[in-house]
C-alpha cells in the first residue's frame, strides 16, 4: 500500500502544471473570421494555485496610441477592442479548464461569466482551445453562452517560468 502510494504521489509530481507564466506565441481562429496570428502582440497568462491573470492583445498589430492625453470617444473604443484583460479563479478537470473571472475589461464577464477550455501541455509548451459558445456572459439575470458566429479559437503558450 505504501509503495503504491509513493508510486501514485510520484507520477503527480511529474505531470506537467499550467502554474506558472505563460507568454502568448500564436493565436489561431477557424471559422468565421479565420486568421493565424505567429507574431502576436504581447499577453501573459498568469496561474497559480487556483487563481488566474490573463492580459493580452489578441491581433498582430501594435495597439493604436491616443492623440492626445484626453482621448476621444473613437480612442477609447479602440483601446477596449485591442485587448483582453481579467483575473479570477480556475478549476481543472481532466484536459477542461474553466476560467471564472472575478474582475474582467467587460463588466458583463466578470459578473457570473466564464469560459471553457480543451487544453494540453507539452514541455514547456500550454495549447488551449475553445469554441465561440464556450464563452459565457451575464445579460440581464441570464449567464448565457456566445452568440457569436461559430469559430474555434487555439492559443499556444510558451512558459517563462
């Protein structure tokens, strides 16, 4: 019983984790709005035990600067569209990760919304892969999942520590 045990604790211990800093290194969508993007623009996804960060920005392109210290209506429109920002917690199960944000850029994710994700890690390597209903967003007194034209979305990590 003992050896089983060190055994199963040993096999734990070399699984790889998603805990860790993970820079994002390509972005690719199928579907509506398919695009492939090798150089993405800079994002971090941040986990530790059971709490998440994730910042980044989804095209390949810089993100547009303001003109000017007051931003027009126009700037600030682009600046939200850019990027993706939230932190919260996460659960595990199996190859299924579910994030659930507790503070997020959209007001209507971070109040009961979450997304699902398929995800694999190899090495120093983390895929995760979601389909467009897999996002999740509070509308009035309903969380409901995206409308949003059917697509996959598959993001590759590389670890920085």
């Amino acid at each position: 019983v003992v050896l089983c045990g060190a055994v199963l604790s040993a096999q734990e211990a070399s699984k790889p984790s998603i805990e860790g800093v993970w820079k994002v290194s390509e972005i690719v969508v199928t579907g509506a709005g398919a695009s492939t993007v090798s150089s993405p623009q800079p994002g971090r996804f941040i986990f530790t035990r059971g709490h998440h960060s994730i910042m980044y920005a989804p095209g390949s392109k810089p993100r547009p600067l303001k003109k000017a210290e007051a931003a027009t209506t126009e700037e600030k429109v682009a600046a939200f569209d850019s990027f993706l920002a939230n932190a919260g917690t996460y659960e595990l199960a199996g190859s299924n990760l579910a994030i659930r944000p507790v503070v997020a850029r959209d007001p209507n994710y971070m109040v009961g919304g979450f997304n699902k994700y398929q995800f694999r890690i190899d090495a120093n390597t983390f895929t995760l892969t979601n389909k467009s209903t897999d996002l999740n967003m509070r509308f009035g007194e309903q969380v409901v999942p995206s409308k949003a034209p059917a697509s996959e979305t598959r993001m590759k990590l590389v670890r920085l520590e």
